[in-house]
C-alpha cells in the first residue's frame, strides 16, 4: 500500500512537473468569411523573414485556435490570411483573442487579452489612418506616438515593435535622421532598466550607437545628445563605502544633475576637481554632481574622493566601462547635463561651458 501511494505520488509530482513545462500562448477567435482557409502562425527570425511556426483551418462557423510554446523572451508574431497581417504581442503564456472577417484582415478588427495587444492594434490603427504629412507634422506624429506607445512602456516588446515600423516602405522612425536617433537612445535605456539582456534592447541599442557615431563624425564633433524625450541612461555603481548608487536615484528631483567620466589620479584631477567644486559651492543645494572614475586603485580613488562632497562612484571595468560605451565617450574628462525634470539635455564642451549651461 504505501509502495502504491509512493508510486501514484510520483506519476502525480512528474505529470505536475510535465505540465509546468509545457509553456504555451494561445491566438483563437473569429474571421468570420474565411471558412475552411489556414491561418498561419509567424514568427520574425530578426533577418526580416518571417517564418510560419503553426496554422490552423478556420472552421465551418469562422472560429480558429492556434497554441504554440511560449518565447523566451517577449516577440512579436503575426497572423496571416493569404496576403493581409495581424500582428501579435506576446510576452509568456497569455491568450488573445481575436475577431474579424476574411475581408477586413489586416485592416479592422478587435485584439483583446492583454494591454500590449491592445495598445498594439490602437497603434496600427491609428497608422492605418494616417495621411501622408510634411516632415513637420510627421515629426509632431511621431512625438505623439511615442508618447502614447513607448515612453512608458519599461522595454516592452511593443516599444520595440513601433520604434522598427516600416511605413510607407521606410522606417517610421529613421535612425539615420538625427531628430530620430533620441527616441532610439530612449528605448534602449528602457530595456537596459527594465530588461537588461532581452535581444531587443541589445539591436536598439547597436543602432543608436552606430546613428549617434555616424553623425558625429559627419559633423567632425564628439557626441551631442539630443535628448528632450530622453530620460537617464542608467548607472549603478559603488560609492566610497561600498554602497550601489544609481544616477537613476538623483536625477529629475528638482534640480540640475551633473555627470562627471573621470580619472581620480591623473596629474590634471586636482586642478580639474577644484575647479568643479568652485562650481557647485557656488550653488549650495541647487545641483547635484554624480561622479563616475575608472581608476585601478581602488584605495588611491576612495582617498581622492572621500574628500569631495557629492556623488563618487568607482567603476570597475575602467575603460572598458559599458557607462563609458552608453555615453559614447572617448575622452576623459567628459561632461553631461541633466536638468531639473530628468531630461539628458546637454554635454558641455568644458567647465566652463557649464557654468553657461547652468
């Protein structure tokens, strides 16, 4: 008897086991006119193929169903009805349902079952109806867009999806156009915050960074950020007593934040040190200095530093920092500008150009 409820508890812990592991997302719904067609299920190879991964036959009363193992990672599917798109959010194990006609596939329906979706078919919607426009009402279009769909969306799979739209045979956002490349750098802080690793994020931010090199070597300067949709590209780093402090946790409360790349230790730093905190005693409590060094002594860094009154932080790879790959900087010492609303607004020339600047 107790060798049987041994057994029986097994096969029950393994078929839990089974089941827990066998992760699937659900598409069902209508099309209703499409009775006895095949609804493909497509997934993006991120070659901009599309490849099919599951179909299912419309049946006599326009209903479908289609499951298929969830994505490690959020992605974008898409349905297809011959040569018309749906396309679909999905992040883990959710189910959308879905209701059209064979006729309006593509270009009215109704997607429910999570916000992603929802927000998904508002967008393509509202792109659908859309006119072509100057370059500047497509530009006043755009800052719409992205305030709707991706300023909040935390690196969400839908962020991506806008950002990459083709419309009109060109992308919607263009990152070779400089008024663009901002909205790029945006989504790509969202998912280093929110979703560090996801592919996505790491493809945004190849092509922000290569935008941002193209132009400045176009027009002979180092980096100038653009950035009045961006908010902070994130560090999170080691004071002097060991404690992680995240530039995130300074900026947008109220007043200016200065980001500072340096060197404790070199010849220059003392002077170069002073000089900055002439200029922050000048505003006792109306900015905030966050610096960043990328000294190997750790001990000769923490010395240095302990004798400065705002934010010192330590990073560890030195010049191989990611801080240092984010900003695109080249040069020590570098300068950034926050202002008092959290915005990336500027990089100074040189202390004294932020003197100007603040």
């Amino acid at each position: 008897m107790k060798l049987h409820n041994i057994i029986g508890g097994a096969l029950l812990i393994s078929g839990l086991l089974v089941s827990c592991t066998e992760s699937k997302f659900k598409i069902k719904g209508e099309i209703y006119g499409a009775e006895g067609q095949s609804v493909v299920l497509e997934k993006s190879d991120f070659h901009g193929r599309w490849v099919a991964v599951d179909s299912a036959k419309v049946g006599s009363n326009g209903e479908f169903s289609i499951k298929s193992d969830s994505p490690a990672s959020p992605e974008v599917y898409r349905l297809s009805l011959g040569n018309s798109f749906i396309y679909l959010p999905i992040d883990s194990i959710e189910t959308l349902s879905l209701s059209t006609s064979s006729k309006d596939f593509g270009q009215n329906y109704t997607l429910t079952g999570t916000q992603q979706a929802e927000l998904m078919t508002a967008f393509e919607k509202e792109l659908l109806s859309l006119e072509k426009k100057d370059s500047t009402s497509m530009a006043e279009f755009k800052k719409g867009v992205y305030s709707k769909y991706i300023k909040d969306g935390e690196g969400s799979i839908l962020s991506y999806y806008v950002l990459t739209k083709i419309f009109d045979n060109k992308p919607l956002y263009d990152p070779s156009d400089p008024q663009d490349v901002k909205y790029y750098t945006a989504v790509a802080t969202q998912f280093d915050n929110y979703r560090p690793g996801d592919p996505h994020g790491q493809m945004v931010k190849d092509v922000s960074l290569s935008a941002m090199r193209k132009r400045n070597s176009n027009s002979g300067k180092k980096t100038v950020m653009e950035a009045q949709e961006l908010k902070v590209i994130d560090i999170a780093l080691p004071d002097t007593k060991g404690n992680i402090v995240k530039l995130s946790d300074a900026v947008g409360k109220g007043k200016p934040v200065v980001v500072v790349f340096s060197m404790m230790n070199e010849s220059e730093s003392p002077i170069f040190n002073r000089e900055l905190a002439s200029i922050y005693n000048s505003r006792p409590g109306a900015i905030e200095i966050y610096q960043v060094s990328f000294d190997a002594g750790q001990y000769e860094w923490r010395e240095a530093a302990g004798n400065l009154p705002w934010i010192n932080v330590l990073d560890p790879q030195g010049t191989s920092s990611s801080a240092l790959r984010d900003y695109n900087v080249s040069n020590l010492p570098a300068v950034f500008l926050y202002d008092a609303n959290g915005d990336l607004v500027d990089r100074p020339a040189s202390l004294q150009d932020l003197k100007k600047k603040l």
